[in-house]
C-alpha cells in the first residue's frame, strides 16, 4: 500500500483538516449512493425487473433499445453506482497515522 507523507508547520491543524475533508467526501459518496440505489429501484419497480437482469437481457439483445424508454438513464445510474461505490471503498481504506 502506497504511503503519503507531508512536512508542515502544524501537522495536527492538517491532520484533521484531511480528516475531515475525507468525512465530508465519504459522507457524500454514501448520500450519493442512497439516491442512485433510490433512483434504480424506481426503474426496477416501473419495469418489473433487478437491474441486473435488466442489464444482462440489454447486453444479450434481449431488449430492444426505443428512444422513448429511460434505459440510457437505467444504464448511467448503474455505471453510476459502481463508480461511487468505488471511490468510497478506496476513501474508506485511508489511514492516518502519527
């Protein structure tokens, strides 16, 4: 795991200004979450399937593409998701030390 280490004049003034830069970052990422996964299950419920499957039948064909659906929307809001779940699961890794 990389290390970062900084030199400054007053160490424990940055030490929690990085820390709570990170809290407010990781409390962001995880209110961001709740509305994708909010916003994906109100496609699921109007067309009566998991976004997973939703996905795979559109990668296989199984579902025809038409300009009046949301499925560009359904599609983004998943890519979404795992973006934002990503960037929490590496914030959420970062460690201070003394």
């Amino acid at each position: 795991m990389a290390e970062l280490k900084i030199k400054c004049e007053q160490p424990e003034f940055v030490r929690h200004l990085f820390q709570d830069v990170l809290r407010e970052r990781i409390e962001s990422l995880e209110k961001g979450i709740q509305r994708t996964l909010e916003r994906l299950q109100e496609f699921e419920n109007k067309y009566e399937l998991s976004t997973v499957e939703f996905l795979n039948r559109f990668a296989n064909d199984e579902i025809q593409h038409r300009l009046d659906m949301e499925f560009d929307e359904w599609i983004g809001e998943s890519r979404m998701l795992t973006t934002l779940q990503d960037k929490l699961y590496l914030l959420k890794g970062v460690e201070f030390f003394d």
